[in-house]
C-alpha cells in the first residue's frame, strides 16, 4: 500500500472546544505522521471554494456562515492509504449516524458542527494541500 497524504481540517466547533490536541493524538497513535499544521480563519472566498460542490444545497450559506466563524485548524498528514484511513475514523457526515469510537461519533453535536473535515478521495486530497499550504 502506497504512502500518501491527506488534508484534515478542525472545524470552528472543534477549535472553540479546545479538542484539537485530543484529534491530534488520535492520528499520532494510528501512526499518521504529520507533515503540515497550521491555524486561521477561512476567508468567504476560500469556504466558497472548499465547499463549491454544495453551492446548489439549501444550507450553502449558512455553511459558509459557519465555517467561516471562527478559527480552523488545518492540517496534512501522511501515512499507507491516508485518505481512506482517516476517512473512516472520522466517521460518516451526520454524527447521529456516526459509531462511538469515530472522532464525530465521539464529538460530533450536529451535521454543521461535525468537528472535522477530511478529503475524501486522493484528488481532492492534493487540491485541499495546495489551497491550503501551497505547492
Ligand atoms: P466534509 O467535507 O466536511 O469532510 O464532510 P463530508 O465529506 O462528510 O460531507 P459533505 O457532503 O462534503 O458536506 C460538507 C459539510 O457540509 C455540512 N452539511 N450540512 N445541513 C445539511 O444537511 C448538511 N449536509 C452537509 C456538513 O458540516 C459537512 O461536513
């Protein structure tokens, strides 16, 4: 299996709870190395184009509102499979849904505040990296 990395981001919900260093260790221990960590607050224009694929959905803006509200902290982190990995301990979108032992099954209060992100698939993987970081 191929080494590669992956781009996870703390939510607003996430870093005003003071858990970051909580979702850290969880990577640390399932061997994840960290390559990138930083944190900031998304411009409108960035969250427009991290979420673009939802800009027809009903709760677009308010995504936007809220992903914007305070601070993210962004991360990239490297291991065999990453993005797959990291995918399944962060668990599905609707922490309802969402197996206690998952970071948003475990933290998770509501779909908006849902702790983390994660890429989803190798492609976006790289995109999220340079946005996020640079080349
Ligand atoms: P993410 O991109 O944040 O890792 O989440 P995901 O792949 O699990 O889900 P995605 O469909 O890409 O949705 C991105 C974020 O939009 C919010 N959302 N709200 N109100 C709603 O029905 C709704 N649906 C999605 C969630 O915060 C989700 O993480």
């Amino acid at each position: 299996m191929a080494v590669t990395q992956t781009f996870v981001m703390v939510k607003p919900d996430g870093t005003k709870r003071g858990i970051v260093g909580d979702i850290m260790s969880r990577f640390e221990h399932r061997g994840f190395k960290l390559i990138h960590a930083k944190q900031l607050v998304m411009s409108s224009a960035m969250a427009e184009q991290h979420y673009s694929h939802l800009s027809a959905k009903p709760f677009f803006q308010e995504l936007v509102d809220y992903i914007t509200s305070g601070p993210v902290f962004a991360m990239v982190w490297e291991a065999e499979n990453a993005v797959q990995l990291s995918r399944s301990m962060i668990g599905p979108t609707n922490p309802a849904e969402a197996s206690p032992g998952t970071i948003r099954g475990d933290y998770g209060t509501s779909v908006e505040a849902n702790v983390i992100h994660g890429s989803d698939c190798p492609e976006n993987a790289e995109r999220e990296i340079s946005v996020f970081f640079g080349q």
